[in-house]
C-alpha cells in the first residue's frame, strides 16, 4: 500500500505537516499579538524639575521604570527639564508649539499662569470617582484647585523647615531650638563664629534664589498671606515688619547678605553655617551628608507660626486624545499611590501626600528612627499655598529683587517693597484684562 496520502508534496508526514502549519499560525499570531500590543500602547512624556539637594533624578528614573514594567500599554518617558522656572518656560515653549508634554510637575503657584493659557485637564472628575478626596490630605489638595474644579494631584509638596546643627547647639550650650523670632536672633548670635575678625561660621542661612518662598512664611508668622487671587500685599506693615527683622540678622552679623540655594545646602553641610531655612525635601541629603547631628525645627514664629507650601503637583495636558489623559490619569494616580508616596517621602523628605502613606509600616518606622520626617508634616498645619497669582513667575523676580537690594543696602525696606508691590499689580492687572 502506498504511503503517498500520509505524505505532503515536499515528503513529510501529513501529521507533521499539520503540527509545522499550527506553529507557524501560534508564531504569526503572538507576532500580530505584539504589533497590536505595540499600536495600543500609549506613550507619554513627563516633563519634572529638581528642586532640592540630592540626586533626585536617579529616584524618578527608577520610579518611572517600575511603572511602565507593571503597565504594558504604557510607556512614560521621563524628561528633566531643569529647575521649576526652567521645566515651566519649556512646558509653555512647547504648549506654544502645539507640542506639550503629556504631564508635567511644576510649582504649585504655576496654576494661574497655566489655567490662563487653558492648558490643563480637569480632573474633578476622575478623582470624585476614586479615593483621592477621602485620601489625599486637604491642605496638599487646595493648591491644585481653581473655582472648585482640580487640576492635578499634589505629587511632592514641601514647606521650608529650620535646619539645625545640633552638634555644634550642644557644643554652645544651647539646649532647644528657638522658638521665636527673638530666640531665633539670639540663637543664630551664638552660633555665628569669628576668629580674629574672619568669618569662620555663621548663625543662620536663609536659602537664596527661593528666598522669597521663605519671606512668605514670614509674612504667614505675622499674621498676613500677602497676596489674594488678583493683587499681592508686599507693602503691608506686617511684611515690611519682616523684612525689616532680616535686615536686622543681616546687620547684626549672623546671615549672609545672599547665597543660593544648592549653595546654602552645601555650606550647612560642610559646617559653614549653623542653621538653615531650606526645603523638608533636602532632609534625606542633608541628614546622610552632613558629619554631624542634623535636626529639623518648626520656623519660629512672630505672632504666630506660618509657612508656605512649595513643590508641586503633576498635572495634565488638555489638548491631547482621550486615550493619553486617560493613560496620564493612571499615570499620576500611580505617582501619588499609597505605596509609591510613602517610599518617595521615606527616600526624599517631601511630604506624602496621602493619610494613608503615613500609616503603611515602613513609614511608621522611618519616622521612629529619623522623627525629624515628620516636623513638615506637622508645620504644614499652619501652612498654606504659595502665591497663587496670574504672573506669578515675575511677581517672584521683583520680590526676589526688592529683598536682594534691600540685603545689599542697596534701597530701604519700605521703599523696596513698595516697588515691587506696583511692578506685582500692573503685571496682574495686565493679565487679567488680557484674560478678558
């Protein structure tokens, strides 16, 4: 009997030659699998900044990795643009093109200036349908909301905090931080160290380039948030009464006329000074880096205690397809998961920005080890957002110029904040009259 009806024309057994075309199918199949795969997948930019101490970038590139391993039809590519001054003029250079950034994380004072170029996404909605009001802490929320509507989530919001060196307090016999504006001068008197007329040490450092973040704070301690949501109050007595205590540290020897802010970090590190007003989100860097004790303190208080939120929230582009602010929804609701904010803040010093990060066992051993984490979160209590005004950006310039002048002696307190407070308001104005 012959054997041809078993054997295809190429003499293989008819069995095998089924088994040959089912793989060849399987094969052809997975390839057809992985194009759709590959069509289906949404990519995204995510434009960030660095703005404290420490090697931030390697942290977000790690987080970045993780999440488009656990969500295969997403790719997020991480762009660092620089500081928050530079990450907002590059996001407002590309929305000018057409061409935004799926997401990006400016500074939450940047709400006004990107509503007015309507260039978010509300996402009201998305968080009503999920746990983000019942979560998120209140005070982290406000800064990302305009007329009751939220555009963003807060991702690392911080407050300035007063460094200590401990080591060198204990040295000097003085036992507790100070508490007040008057112990803070006198606290930084005895600290500050010359030798023969050279400067070999000084008592406080307030953190320059984001010093007018820390001016606010001032003004917060005296009772007064020197803006509202179409003029800033940079000539009111209570800020003047600010400015005028820096002048005074300033003359009585204990703070530099000016610094910067990586520089200041880097001076309190290497000993040069023996306080510093820097970011909650410099702790970790601070703390690992310095040979000494660190230790973290409410900024003293005038008639009150105060501060000022900085950092920023991510937010989301308007004008892109459904898809992508869907896949920038996800992205961002993983970015401020429980999980993902407890370990940010652990590896950072910023603030979670959930209740619930707080709670996870690894954060509440963190904060038995290193209690100083949790200073932020309790000063934030008495803290609010930063200047949240239409042309914030050159609002800050002419209050950053008007308290460097005033430093150098260059012009008077009053003189210098009535200055900036008419720049601030014909800016504002000018905006709002454009915005219609």
């Amino acid at each position: 009997m012959s054997n041809k009806s078993t054997q295809d024309r190429g003499g293989l057994p008819a069995t095998r030659r089924a088994l040959v075309a089912g793989a060849a199918a399987t094969v052809a199949s997975a390839a057809l699998l992985r194009g759709a795969r590959a069509q289906a997948r949404t990519k995204l930019q995510f434009m960030y900044p660095v703005g404290v101490s420490g090697d931030i970038n390697k942290l977000v590139a790690g987080m970045i990795a993780k999440f488009n391993a656990a969500h295969p039809t997403i790719e997020v590519e991480a762009v660092y643009a620089g500081n928050y001054d530079n990450t907002e003029q590059k996001v407002i250079t590309a929305l000018g093109v057409g061409e935004p950034p799926a997401t990006w994380l400016p500074i939450n004072s940047a709400l006004q200036a990107f509503l007015g170029l309507d260039a978010l996404a509300d996402v009201t909605a998305k968080a009503k349908a999920d746990d983000v009001y019942q979560d998120f802490i209140p005070g982290f929320l406000e800064t990302c909301v305009s007329d009751g509507k939220l555009y963003g989530l807060p991702f690392q919001p911080s407050t300035p905090v007063l460094y200590l060196n401990r080591t060198a307090m204990k040295a000097a016999g003085i036992a507790k931080a100070p508490e007040t504006w008057t112990e803070l001068l006198d606290v930084a008197k005895a600290l500050t160290i010359r030798e023969k007329g050279e400067l070999k040490r000084w008592g406080l450092t307030i953190g320059g380039g984001w010093h007018d973040w820390i001016f606010e704070c001032y003004c917060r301690q005296n009772e007064l948030v020197p803006w509202t949501k179409d003029k800033v109050l940079f000539d009111n007595p209570a800020a003047l009464d600010a400015l005028e205590f820096w002048v005074k540290m300033e003359q009585a020897g204990v703070m530099p006329k000016a610094s910067t802010w990586e520089g200041s970090a880097n001076d309190f590190m290497a000993g040069r000074t023996a306080m510093l007003y820097h970011s909650t989100g410099s702790l970790t860097n601070l703390r690992k880096s310095s040979s000494f004790e660190v230790d973290v303190a409410f900024m003293p208080k005038n008639k009150a205690f105060g501060a000022c939120q900085g950092g920023g929230p991510i937010m989301i582009a308007k004008k892109q397809s459904d898809a992508a602010i869907e896949a920038s929804w996800t992205f961002a609701r993983w970015m401020t998961s429980t999980e993902v904010q407890s370990q940010w803040g652990r590896d950072t010093g910023y603030l979670a920005v959930r209740k619930s990060s707080w709670e996870t066992p690894e954060m509440k051993a963190y904060l038995k080890e290193v209690p100083q984490a949790k200073v932020a979160l309790d000063q934030s209590a008495y803290a609010g957002a930063f200047l949240q005004v239409p042309g914030y950006h050159k609002v800050r310039e002419y209050l950053k110029s008007a308290l460097d002048r005033t430093l150098a002696g260059e012009i008077k307190p009053d003189a210098a904040l009535k200055e900036a407070n008419a720049a601030s308001n014909r800016e504002i104005q000018r905006l709002l009259r454009r915005r219609g």
